[in-house]
C-alpha cells in the first residue's frame, strides 16, 4: 500500500443497521471509505451462513470485506450485533469492533444512538492509531460460491443463470475468476 498517512490510506468501515448517525472520525479526517450493505433481507430465501466461497463459509462480513479487499481496503472497524463481531475476528483478525445491539428471537436489544455514536467514535480513532496492523482481506481465485436456499423453488431459479451447478436439492455452485463478477452471481442468485 505504500506509505500509511491520515490523507492517503484507504479505511474499511463495515457498519451495519443500527449505526447512529453523526460524522466518524474516518470522515472527519479525510479518509475514502468503503461502508458495506447488509444482508438484511435475504433470509426467507438465502440462510446467510450457508454461504460457503472457496470451501469457506463467507458470513455478511467477510462478503463485504471481500469487496473492500478487492480495492486493497483493508477492514479496520465492524459495528453490529455480538455475532458479526466475533465472525469479523474469525475472518480478520484483531480488528476494532464494537457491538450496539444483540438479537432476541426477532427482536433486538440495542444500545441508545448516543452512545453507540461515542463507543463507534472511540473504536474508529483506536482503528485509526493502529492502521499498520490491518492487511485487506483477500481469498485467491478462481472463486467458487456455494448458496444454500431454504427453499428447493428458489434453488431451482438460481440453477438457471448460465454457469450455475446444483449441487444438492438446495445448494446452488458458481464459479467466476474475479470477486466483482462473483458477487454479481451471487446477487442474482438472491433475486
């Protein structure tokens, strides 16, 4: 990446739903960012941890650091619920994260913006201090992409886009030798 300044470097923030608003250090310092998008969404068709991409299951995370790797953007900060938290260390490492909420059944059990603005500010300055630490995560190519339906009809639609496999009466196999065209499969697989 060349020499690290607060001008030059590329931060990765994976903030997901429940981030309060108001201005991060990351912005407030000049940093391009990348900020991912949930999956929010996709459960009813796709189970999000039976994604499974080169032999590895691929949470939300990791498909968003995946995107941010492909820029040379290493992930620095995740914000979510316990769970996102501790799969971003599995897959990054010693990443900063901060949990603002945890799931109850369907519900969630949040913490107030406020002070989920000051623990993501806090977080996302300690990110900053220690940007030599973080390497953009990547996985080599050819990719393969596994997707597990909950639903056989649904399967059965994703095993039409050219290319697809059915591997099992819910799984559907794409290949692609670049992650931009993976998740291109993947997104109209989730269609």
């Amino acid at each position: 990446m060349g020499k690290t300044t607060l001008s030059s470097v590329l931060v990765a923030v994976l903030i997901f739903a429940g981030f309060a608003t108001g201005q991060t250090p990351v912005a407030a310092a000049g940093l391009k960012v990348f900020i991912s998008v949930d999956m929010e969404g996709v459960s009813g068709v796709i189970n999000p941890d039976d994604v499974v991409i080169n032999g590895k299951k691929m949470p939300e995370a990791g498909i968003n650091g995946l995107i941010a790797g492909m820029f040379d953007v290493p992930v620095v900060l995740v914000s979510g619920d316990k769970a996102i938290g501790e799969q971003t260390r599995e897959l990054f490492g010693d990443v900063e994260t901060v949990v603002v909420k945890e799931g109850i059944g369907s519900a969630e059990l949040g913490i107030h913006p406020i002070k989920t603005r000051e623990l993501i500010w806090g977080k996302a300055t300690s990110a900053l201090k220690r940007l030599k630490d973080f390497k953009p995560f990547k996985v080599k190519p050819p990719y393969t992409l596994d997707v597990a339906f909950t639903d056989e009809e649904e399967a059965q639609k994703a095993a039409r886009i050219p290319g697809a496999v059915r591997v099992d009466v819910h799984t559907v196999r794409f290949t692609a030798d670049t992650v931009m065209d993976l998740l291109k499969l993947f997104r109209l697989a989730k269609m």
